[in-house]
C-alpha cells in the first residue's frame, strides 16, 4: 500500500514547496515532544550593547572590473578570512566574529563577494546584460586581490558549501598565500564522473529551478532551512535565519554560485598533489550533511597526505550557523594548531 502524497511537479511543486517544508518542520516539532513550536525561547539581555565587529568597504580590480566589495572584521591577530556558503552573505560567521575566545587570537575578516549582501553589481559594468555565473578562475584572482589590498601575509582561509569546496582549491592552487584553509563540507567534486552533455543539462535544470521568474525566492530559502530542519542541534531561530539569508539573494545569484560548486570545482585526478607542508588542510563536515555526505569529504581527505578530517556529530549543512556551540567545540583544536603555522 502506497502511504503519501503528490502535489504535482514541475513549476508547482516548487511554487507549493514552502507549505511542505513548514510540514516537515513541525514534523520534527511533534517527534521531539516539544509541541508545535514558533520560537525557541533565548534570555533578553536588557542592557544596550554593540558587537566588536566593524563593517568597511575596499575597492579591488579582476579582468578590469572594479568591485566595491563589503568586509566585516573582529579581533587581532592572525588573518583570518571567511566565506559564504552559495546565495548568502557574511552574516553566516556572527557567531564566530562576535567570540572572544577566538577574536583574542584571529583577526576574523569575513567579506561578501560581488552581488552578494552589501557588495553591490559593479558600476563600470552592464552586469544585467550578462549572465551571472561563478567561476573558479574569478575566485583565485579575487582572492589574490583582495589579500594584496588589505595587505595580509599568509592568511588563514575557512568557508562552507562553495567556500568548503574552495578551501581545496585554494590549497591546491595557491598554496604560497595561505598558512592553513579549513573546508566545512568539502569534497573533490560535487557532480563527479559527468559528462559534459549530462553536465550541461543539470546546469539547465539549475537555472530553471533557482532562476525561475515563475518562482520566487522563497524556494531557495525555504529548500535551504528545510536542509537544516531535522538536524538534531538545529534550532527554530537558526533554521530560519539561514532562510532569510538565502531569501535575501537578487535572482540568478544563488544559481549563478552552484556553477562553481557543481561544475567548477573538481579536482578528482588533482588532489593527490597538494601539498599540506605548504599550506595546511583541514576538513569539517557534519553527519548530517546532506549536501556533502561525510563518505565525499573522506574521499578528498583519502588522497591528501597530511590533511585532517573531523566528522561533526548531529551537525549538518551549515554548521557555523545551524549548531555554533558544538561546531566551536570541533573548530577549537584545528584554531590552536593554526596558532602555530606560520
């Protein structure tokens, strides 16, 4: 006996997506026990108070294109720069930037890229006349110009999802810039073994589900929180505002992202020669990491010599957000070991 539903497929099941993930949510609400739950309550703290993290604004040049891109930054010590997951902003690392255990010893500097948060589409550029589409090419010369801009020496990299995925590039690309990347949800290639006709209708089938004037920006941030929803340390709050996050990008930006993270990035037949006694590589990646299940992110780490892998218990997708307090718990050892690269 068949036990289930359909709603429909196609446009209409993205367009009603939302009202299933609400489902799957309260779900989880009435398997726990805790009732069908709106807000998890936290304590108020009554008096005024401002965060130790300083927004700036730095102009930077790639392929001739100059871009006004927004960075936050907290604390002293060894750079340290952080990357947003695909379609969001640097809001991801807040818990992170505002932790005096670790700004005491990192100058945490977490930045959006172009088109994303407050990093606005170029001026000196008919950016709406173009498709949006990440490459890894425009990341490494990125990087390379935003490091030489703000004048940083051999910084230490951590990014998630895509940013997990470039903390192996980076590695294996321009080992000399960086004491250490650490990968949350790394892998060698997200969609390995395909080929160029398969990949090219995947890309499509992206496009069509992320960049759709049919359907709004709720399906991505709604498929987003719902990844976080049955994860065990995910609460009501985080899942939400990983929505949000998502729910804030301009059209085609989200889709525009997973070019790099499904296509872009691999580096099957190229890990084997990345060189950790160069540039230190650390893996994080969460049991419940749909996204990147921890069999992908042991793949990568089976053919780096050197590199550490940490599997995250009962933490998923975007542990630095979902799950702070138990992600911190598994972040703490690879900081003091980063506290002694040079």
């Amino acid at each position: 006996m068949y036990h289930g539903f359909k709603i429909s497929s196609g446009v209409k099941a993205l367009q009603y997506k939302y009202l299933l993930d609400e489902l799957l949510r309260q779900l989880r609400a009435f398997y726990n026990n805790d009732g069908f739950v709106e807000v998890d309550p936290l304590p108020v703290k009554p008096n005024v108070r401002t965060e130790p993290v300083i927004g700036r604004y730095i102009y930077i040049v790639v392929d001739g294109i100059e871009y006004r891109v927004y960075y936050e930054e907290a604390g002293q010590g060894i750079p340290f720069l952080l990357q947003h997951t695909a379609g969001a902003n640097n809001q991801e690392y807040r818990f992170m930037m505002n932790d005096p255990e670790l700004t005491k010893d990192f100058r945490f500097i977490a930045h959006d890229l172009p088109y994303h948060g407050k990093s606005l589409p170029p001026e000196n550029y008919p950016w709406w006349n173009n498709e949006y589409k990440l490459t890894l090419d425009f990341l490494l010369k990125f990087y390379d110009a935003f490091i030489n801009a703000l004048q940083l020496h051999r910084p230490a990299y951590m990014g998630c999802s895509m940013g997990g995925h470039l903390a192996a590039d980076l590695a294996y690309y321009c080992p000399e810039k960086f004491r250490a990347t650490v990968g949350i949800g790394a892998a060698l290639a997200t969609a390995s073994e395909v080929t160029d006709d398969k990949a090219n209708k995947m890309a499509e089938n992206l496009k069509w589900r992320h960049d759709n004037p049919q359907v709004s920006n709720m399906e991505i941030a709604t498929t987003n929180e719902a990844v976080v929803a049955l994860k065990p340390y995910a609460t009501q709050n985080t899942q939400r505002e990983v929505g949000w996050d998502y729910g804030n990008a301009y059209p085609g930006i989200y889709a525009g992202d997973c070019y790099y993270y499904s296509f872009d990035h691999n580096l099957t037949g190229k890990a084997q020669d990345i060189d950790t006694t160069k540039c230190a590589l650390y893996l994080l990646t969460g049991t419940y990491d749909p996204g990147t299940p921890p069999y992908t992110t042991q793949a990568l780490a089976d053919q780096v010599k050197g590199s550490k892998l940490t599997f995250m218990e009962g933490v998923g997708h975007y542990a630095m957000l979902e799950a702070y307090p138990t992600f911190k718990k598994y972040f703490m050892p690879i900081a003091e070991e980063i506290k002694t690269l040079k």
